[in-house]
C-alpha cells in the first residue's frame, strides 16, 4: 500500500540525490528568496463607506483609520489617520477627505490624492465633544458638522473659519445633507425631526415631523421635494417650499439606504434585498431575489448607472440599474483559514465565515459562495474535475462543481455529528473520491456510485473509522490514493489504507497536537506539523521519525512541499513562514509579513507561495532567487570592473579620482592607502584639501566611518589625523558641521583622538626631558 513497492530504494531525496527533474524535464531548483508581488488586504471593518464625486474611489473606515480604495481594483490605494485616535465620521469628494475623530475632538482635512506629511492640510476642534456627522456642499466650499452636544456648524473649506452655528436640534446629530441646488442644509438627530436650514438668513425654515424611529437617508426629487427613509420602515415624501408631508409609502423593513436610480428610487434594509420602487404607482416595480444566507445592507449609495451596496459583513456590492450584481468587494476576509486553487486564475478562500470566497489572482476581486449555515473549516478542491468540497462547522460537507466562473452546488455529505475539520480529494482521475474527518473522531471515505463522476450528485458514505481519541485537525491522501493520513489533537498521526480503511501505522513523537499532515510528492515520506513548534519526517516502511525541522518559536500550524519535495514550507502561530531544505533540516529563508497566526498556505505552480492568516491579510510571495542570483553575478562583474579601474587610477596616479572611487566601492584599506599615497607628495597635503572640497555629504558620511576606524590602530593615526585636518579645514565644514547623521561619526572619533592627544603630549614631554638631559651632559663636559 506504499506510494511505490515497499522493496524499493527512496527514490532520491531522502538518499541525498543532487538532483531533481519535474515532469518536463527541467531540473527543480532550490528557492532561496521569495518577495510579497501582490497583497490582499483589509480596507473595510465597518462604519461609514462614502463615493468620491466621480466615483472612482469610495472612502472606507477600516478599524481607526480610513482607507481609500480604486473601484476598477478593489484595491486601497491610500490610508489616513492615526491608530491611537479613532475616526468616527467621514466625508469627501474628489480632492478633500475630511474625517472626525474620537479621542482629540479634532476633523482633519486631507488632500487624498497626496501621501506622506502632505496629506494633512489642516486640522481643527470644531466642537468640544466628539463630532458624529459631516457633509460637503456641492461647489466643495462648505463643511457641515454636527456632534453630541447638538450642535450644528458651518465652516468655510478654503478660510477655515465657521460661517454658522445652528442650535435646537436635540440629542445627537445623526444625519447632515446640503441641499444640491440651494444654500440650504438639511439635518436629523435623535429627536427625530428632520430640519431645514437656510444659510442665507441664518434661520431655521421648516421642521419636518413624521417619523417615529431615526431617519437614515435624504433622497432629492427636484427643488422643492424630497424623500426621507428610516428605521420606522416608511419612505415619507416632503414638500420643501411648505414643510408639508405629501404621502406615504410603507416598505416593511427598516430601511438603511436610499437612492434616486433613474425614474425610480432604489432602497436597502434588514432583509438583504434592493427594491426598486416607482413613487407615482406607489408600488415595488423590482425586486432581487432573497439570499440564501440572511445578509442587511448598513448604507446605499448611487454609482455609475446602479448602486453600491455596503453590507454589515463588510461585503461592498456593485449593482446595475437592474439589480444585477456586477462587482462583488470583500472589505475584511476575518481570519484565513484555508487556502486551495481553483480554475485558472483563481483561488478558493475559507475565512472565518459561513462563506466561501473566490479570489481572482490576477485583480483580486472576490466573489462569495454560500450554502453552509456554519463557519467553513476546510476546502479542497479536484481542478482536473472541476470540483470543490468544503467542511463546516454545521456538521456537513458540500460538494460544488465549477460552472463558468464559480461553483454550483451539488451535493450535501451528511453522516457527522461534530465539526468537520478537514476535507480532501483523490488525485487520480479514474476513481474518484473524498476523504472528510471530524470532532466526532471519525474518518469517512465519501465516492460517487462506482467512482464514476457524472455520479457526483449521488455521492455515498464507503465507510467510517474511529480514527482517533481526541479531536482530529486533518486530513490528506497519497499522489496514488492507495494511502490517507490524519493528524489530531491526541499528538499522533495515522496511516490508513485507502480502500477499505484499515489502520497501517501510528506516528509517535510530537508532544502536542498534529495541526497538518502532508505525503511527499517524491518519497515514500509524510511530514507533520505541530503544535511543539517542530516538523518531523516520517518514512512509510517502518513509521520511523527520519528528520526533524527545529526552528519555529510557536505552533506550526501549516506545512507543504515545494521544489518536487526538496523543499518544506511552513507557517506559525506567530506568523512567520519558513522555507526548509528537506535532506539538511536547515532553514533557508524567513518570510514575515503576517502579524497573526499564519493558518494557510497554497504553492503555486510557478514556484511561488500564497499565505493567509488571522490578520485577514493574504500574501502572494513570489520566488525571486534566479532574478537575485543574476542580480548577485550582475553586481559581482561590476564590481571586478571597478576594482581594476581603481588599480589603473593608483597605478596612474590619479589619486583624487582613485580616492572617491575607493568611497563608492566601499573599500576602506584601499581608500587608506590611497590617502598615504597622496601625503607622500611633496603637495600632498594641498592635494588632500582640493580634493575634500569635492566630496558630497554622503561621501564625507563613509569617510568620517572611515576615519573613525583608522584612529582606532596607531599605525593609520598620523594619517587618519591629516585627513581629518584637512577636512575640517575644508570651505564646505559649515555644509555639513550641522548635520544630525554625522554627529555619530564625529562622537566615535573623539576617545581615541583624546586618547592618541595624551599619548603624543607624554611622547612630548619625554622628548624634552631627554634633550635637557643630553644638553646637561654636554655642559658638564665643558
């Protein structure tokens, strides 16, 4: 039941083979350096989304700071804020983003289309308690606020100076809107009036009364009407000239967003759904169908012909003037506890959800799958048949077949009474089947009727084996389906035949729980991982631990092949992945870009790594180590070049050329010889100085490092002295006398020019004593 005859030789790798060829033909080379290419990272974890005014990017908050993402990447392009100062509030346009903050009081105002320092244009405390709404006028000229303390003001953008200050609304501001043709402003707070203000006279117009629950959303028809939505699950329609409610409409569900598309208005609430609804019918004219898992849409806003729908699962959705979802924008992935390829370009995600994500490589836009009641654990994916099984917390497993670019589901495996913690597929195509283990202990073999794949949708239970004493983390089958592995909580990890079930052989050694378990492409071997912070090797013939991988600080939660079996790859619950070399056990590099536990990972074929980890972020690491070792060579010939051009400007005696190419090629015992050289000359110290005016800031940075290394050795003193002399003598001191980064350099020099002061003033001293001496001798003579 081994992967080859048990009579066999390992066939290279555990022998210490030095080479190694794919199927191609082409030798596997070891991978040594790895860069992040691409990342997917969070953007939105909730709170206020808002549309620049020509809806390319939408500003987002993400924890407590606010992210500015490209619509046609899905992609935050610019972050703003401070993370010990949390934004409650933003808004912006094209050019301006303004955002509110918790703890100062303070909105800022941000160029966003800048980075770094010149972001920040302003900041000001418009109110002495924290600022909970915000709006920007149509001509960009006007920022409304509105806070806790109920008051509302008007500030002029380009002045920085408050222009009005309205009072009478009670408890907290919740909603400020500009009216888009006139001078007037529009407000709501907790006493859930709606208020029209006129900035021209400074008054207040019209207090709208009618709802009964907070008001969410404005929505201007012309002029002189307007709608109003809210909690009260009504749509009310106003007359702006008189203060007068004009209708009615009820929409049965608390309504979050509203927005004018077309001739119709477009709402979103608790139940998940847009309704398109035409005022003059008072009736709903389109309706999406319902989800298949409960979702609420938190914000509606207008976009490109449709709408953008922000959902409280942090799913920003893009829809046509049909309904019809045309962009699906995952904001926050939550952790990633799984990662498998799909079809091409693309990926299959379990996050911390019930959901399942598709990822497109190449633009990273997202797509969800749902159909578990419970958070998925595990996925696997058969890319030769076009299907993907997913486990769950639900006690279930689900079967999907790709259909264009996604999965339809078409199978349910029910049988389990615990959490289903992990899946996996056949590899070979003509019999398929599917292996699932749980924390009922068990170890079930699902196969369509006869192995046969048109059968999928009749898929049945083969078999179920108590596999073990405590929960089971996982599950993997051989390259040739003959063997499966599972790894537990109990600290052991078994081999079962793949046909009928029965128990091969027990992997002892781990003192923790075995996280992940994974059969050699190359060798009859498995390697495990665990929570001990090691990786062990195991040989199939006799279940004996052969290697074992030392070096991680924290549970190892992930391990994979790479490099046809030459190389492992590992993750951690700190977050740092490792690239082992198999025969060796040594590391051969550290990738850490993770700040949480790094639960996933996926080898692509190209050689690279994708990771993911309970910092929602997903890194696709690229294999750089051929580009680094041409850039290694590439560097070496040119360094050999500019040796031999240094030896022709000593030989030569180009000096002061010789002497700053010495600096670039950082060549310190060079560019000390270089020096001797010229104070041989019998101008040689006037040589020196005309040479040091030449110098950059950089360059006289090396040779102060340089000069504070030759002082240390009594032998370079004299020299690194002169220099030194010469230096500050030079017309370009007062340049770089003030420098801050030199300053370390001018410290280091001091010791031992002091210590060196001494020991010349003693020689000094002794000198003159000796010559009183000899001088006394010669007149005694006389």
């Amino acid at each position: 039941m081994l992967l080859t005859s048990p009579n066999d030789p390992p066939p290279g790798l555990l022998m210490g083979k030095s080479k190694v060829f794919d199927e191609s033909g082409s030798e596997v080379k070891m991978k040594r350096s790895f860069k992040i290419e691409k990342k997917l990272e969070p953007f939105y974890t909730g709170g206020m989304v808002v549309l620049n005014s020509s809806q390319d990017h939408v500003f987002c908050q993400c924890e407590n700071l606010v992210k500015v993402v490209e619509l046609s990447s899905g992609q935050a392009v610019r972050c703003f804020g401070e993370e010990e100062d949390a934004v409650i509030t933003i808004c912006g346009n094209d050019s301006l983003l303004f955002t509110a903050h918790r703890a100062s009081f303070l909105i800022k105002q941000w160029s966003w289309m800048s980075s770094g320092e010149e972001a920040l244009v302003r900041s000001f405390k418009a109110h002495p308690v924290p600022v909970t709404a915000m709006s920007i006028d149509p001509t960009s000229s006007l920022l409304s606020s509105g806070a806790t303390d109920s008051v509302i003001r008007v500030w002029d953008i380009e002045q920085n100076y408050c222009t009005h200050q309205f009072k009478g609304s009670r408890g907290v501001v919740t909603l400020l809107q500009f009216h888009p043709s006139k001078l007037q402003l529009f407000s709501s707070s907790d006493d859930l009036l709606i208020k029209l203000w006129d900035l021209e006279s400074s008054t207040l117009l019209h207090d709208f009364k009618g709802h009964v629950s907070p008001v969410t959303a404005l929505v201007f028809l012309d002029d002189s009407t307007f709608l109003s939505a809210g909690r009260d699950k009504v749509i009310s329609t106003w007359d702006g000239e008189s203060g007068k409610l004009k209708q009615t409409l009820p929409v049965f569900e608390v309504v979050e967003g509203m927005v004018k598309c077309g001739d119709l208005v477009v709402t979103a609430g608790e139940k998940g759904v847009l309704r398109a609804w035409d005022l003059s019918k008072n009736s709903c004219v389109l309706q999406q169908d319902p989800p298949a898992l409960k979702r609420e849409f938190v914000a509606l806003l207008p976009c490109d012909s449709g709408v953008m729908g922000v959902t409280f699962d942090q799913n920003i959705l893009i829809y046509d003037d049909k309904l019809q979802l045309q962009k699906n924008l995952v904001g926050y992935n939550d952790e990633i506890i799984d990662i498998k390829p799909a079809f091409e370009g693309h990926i299959v995600l379990a996050t911390n959800s019930e959901q399942i994500r598709i990822v497109n490589t190449d633009t990273l836009a997202a797509r969800v799958l749902s159909g578990h009641s419970e958070t998925v654990l595990s996925i696997d994916t058969s890319p030769a048949h076009g299907l993907l099984a997913s486990s769950s917390k639900d006690s279930t497993v689900r079967i999907w077949k790709q259909e264009g670019e996604g999965y339809e589901h078409v199978f349910t495996c029910t049988g389990h009474t615990g959490a289903v913690s992990g899946v996996a597929w056949s590899h070979l195509p003509e019999n398929i089947f599917l292996v699932s283990v749980s924390s009922d202990l068990t170890l079930k073999l699902w196969q369509p009727a006869k192995g046969n794949i048109a059968k999928i949708h009749k898929t049945k239970c083969v078999y179920t084996v108590k596999a073990h004493e405590k929960d089971i983390n996982c599950v993997s089958v051989a390259p040739n389906d003959k063997l499966i592995v599972t790894g537990s909580l109990d600290k052991t990890a078994k081999v079962w035949s793949g046909d009928k079930g029965d128990l091969l052989g027990v992997l002892r050694g781990h003192k923790r729980g075995i996280w992940s378990a994974r059969f050699s492409p190359a060798d009859q071997c498995v390697l495990t991982s665990s929570g001990d912070a090691v990786l062990k090797l195991w040989r199939l013939a006799d279940y004996s631990c052969i290697r074992t991988y030392e070096g991680h600080s924290a549970s190892v939660l992930n391990c994979q092949f790479t490099s046809a079996g030459r190389q492992l790859v590992s993750c951690c619950a700190d977050g740092l992945i490792k690239v082992w070399d198999t025969q060796s056990t040594e590391c051969v590099t550290t990738l850490d870009s993770h700040s949480d536990k790094c639960w996933a990972l996926h080898m692509t074929p190209e050689g690279g790594i994708v990771s993911g980890a309970a910092d929602s972020l997903l890194c696709f690491w690229k294999d750089v180590t051929v580009e680094e070792e041409e850039e290694e060579i590439r560097e070496e010939e040119e360094k050999g070049e500019q040796q031999q051009e240094l030896s022709n400007l000593v030989f030569q005696g180009r000096f002061a050329a010789a002497f700053a190419l010495s600096l670039s090629l950082n060549m310190p015992y060079k560019c000390l010889t270089v020096a001797q050289k010229i104070l041989e000359l019998s101008d040689g110290a006037a040589q020196l100085r005309d040479m040091l005016e030449n110098l950059a800031v950089d360059q006289i940075e090396t040779l102060l490092e340089y000069l504070a290394t030759w002082n240390t050795n009594s032998k370079h003193t004299i020299t690194a002295q002169t220099v030194l002399f010469a230096l500050l003598s030079s017309s370009q001191y007062h340049s770089f006398s003030g420098n801050p980064k030199l300053r370390v350099h001018w410290e280091a020099l001091i010791p031992y020019t002091e210590r060196h002061f001494e020991r010349f003033s003693k020689l000094q001293q002794q000198a003159t004593f000796i010559q009183y001496t000899w001088d006394r001798m010669k007149l005694s003579e006389v």
